[in-house]
C-alpha cells in the first residue's frame, strides 16, 4: 500500500501567520486508508486534526476588574 499525504494548515489574518505541517495517513497518523470507512476516515482525521492544531496555535481569553476613573 502506498501511503497518503495529508495537509493541515492554520493561519489568522496577520501576513506570515500561517502554520502547515504535512503527514502521511499510515506512517505518522497509523490510519490504514485502504480499510477505513470513509466515516472513521473524517472521523480519524478530525480528531488527528484538533490535537494538532491545539499544538499550534495560542489563543485564549480574560476577564478583568472594571477600571473606575
């Protein structure tokens, strides 16, 4: 069998913000295209694609005290 590549990017609208990494869906991802259904499939690549992303990326949010003048 030979293997498969898939892409995952990310970027924000910033110029040069952009992350992409490429992986093989057996050899870095052990998802056997050959054989999975095309429901695991997006299944297999969805969560392989949230772990990455959480890799790549720093976001988040806080809540302050009101400023009083």
């Amino acid at each position: 069998m030979s293997d498969k590549k898939l892409t995952f990017h990310v970027s924000t609208s910033n110029q040069g913000s952009g992350v992409t990494e490429t992986f093989h869906l057996k050899a870095d991802l052990n998802i056997d295209f050959d054989t999975v259904t095309p429901e695991k499939l997006e299944s297999e690549i969805a969560e392989a694609y949230d772990n990455w992303l959480g890799s790549n990326i720093d976001s988040g949010w806080s809540i302050e005290d009101e400023v009083s003048e």
